[in-house]
C-alpha cells in the first residue's frame, strides 16, 4: 500500500510517518495485554479489532474512520469489561487505534494517547502480581527500551504529563519524565535516524 506523506499542524507538525510511529509504540503494549480482555470477554471482538486497524494504518494504509469507529468501539467495550484489568486492556486497544489522530496540539493531554497503554500496561502487570510496584517498574523499564528516538521527539513537543491520582496516571507519569531525562542526557540522539529506530524496534 502507497503511504500518505501528509503533514498534519497545528502548535506544531506531525507526519503520517510519525503517526505511524507513536501507533506502532502504542499497539505493541496493547497486543501484550489483549489476552486479559480476551480471557474475561471472549466473545467480544471490538479490542481486537481497534488493534487490526491500528496495524493497518502502520503498515501504510490511510487513516480513516476505520481506525476512529473501532477506537470508540473498544473504549466501549472497556466501559462494559468486568475487571480493571480488562477494562485497561480494552482500553488501551481503543488507544492503539486512535493513535493515527494524535492531534498537534500542545496539551498535556495528548501525552495519554502516546503512553497510556504502556502504563496501563504496567498497571495490570501490578495487579496480577498482587500488587507489587517491582513489577510496574520492570515494566516501565520495558517501555523506556521499546521507545525509540523519533517516538520520544514526538512525545518533547507536548507538555509533561499530569501527576494523576490513579495508579496509571502515576506510572504514565513516571514514564514521561524518565523518557524526557534519558533524552536529556543524550541530546544528539532525541531525534535519532530511521535506522537505529528499527534497530531498536528489532531488539525491544
């Protein structure tokens, strides 16, 4: 499939190429959890289907309301799921889709549609680990290895994430700032090549 080189602006810009990006990152967390919608909801397809067109988008297809329809339809489905757990899973599917609407608008907000699900991610890890924050941690550490340099120069151009009250909101938070700091220290590398960005992609 021909993919779209077009831009999308607004405080800033946004290519479909780094759309595609964020979506690869935000799917990758989403598939890791999908089974614990699944084992709670079998027969509910709506997650799973946010998580096809995700890929479809990053695999070159266009956006288009496809990647809207199933967005909305697993953050539903998340509403109706019978657990937190499976209710984060649903929800992070539903993340993975709409990533290819990441608005260029300087919001705290929009830090959720980048790393949500990685935290949500890391949430239910703590939770079928009884609750342990070790666990959380470990994999946070995953996430932090999964970004590559294009996903953080994404994340830079938005504002730091919003200490929340809930556990996800903590750990997104946490993520923002190591993800920021590991940047921070290494600023040759922020905006990093094509390259070493599926190097990195490879190995995570």
């Amino acid at each position: 499939m021909a993919q779209s080189t077009h831009t999308v602006s607004g405080d800033f810009d946004l290519t479909m190429d780094e759309l595609r990006v964020v979506a690869r990152y935000v799917v990758r967390h989403a598939e890791d959890v999908l089974p614990v919608f699944e084992q709670a909801v079998p027969d509910d397809p709506r997650p799973r289907a946010a998580i096809d067109a995700a890929w479809a988008f990053i695999n070159g297809a266009n956006r288009t309301k496809l990647q809207r329809v199933t967005s909305l339809d697993a953050h539903r489905a998340a509403r109706s799921a019978p657990s937190e757990a499976a209710q984060l899973a649903a929800r992070s599917a539903g993340d993975a889709a709409s990533a290819a609407y990441l608005h260029p608008i300087a919001q705290a907000s929009q830090v959720g549609h980048i790393l949500r699900a990685s935290a949500s991610a890391a949430r239910i890890g703590e939770m079928e680990a009884g609750g342990d924050p070790a666990i959380g941690e470990a994999l946070l550490e995953r996430s932090r290895q999964r970004a590559t340099p294009e996903l953080i120069d994404v994340l830079r151009r938005y504002p730091h994430a919003t200490v929340g009250r809930n556990r996800v909101a903590q750990l997104m938070s946490a993520l923002d700032h190591s993800l920021r700091q590991a940047a921070d220290r290494s600023p040759g590398h922020t905006a990093g090549s094509s390259d070493d960005a599926r190097r990195r992609e490879r190995e995570a």
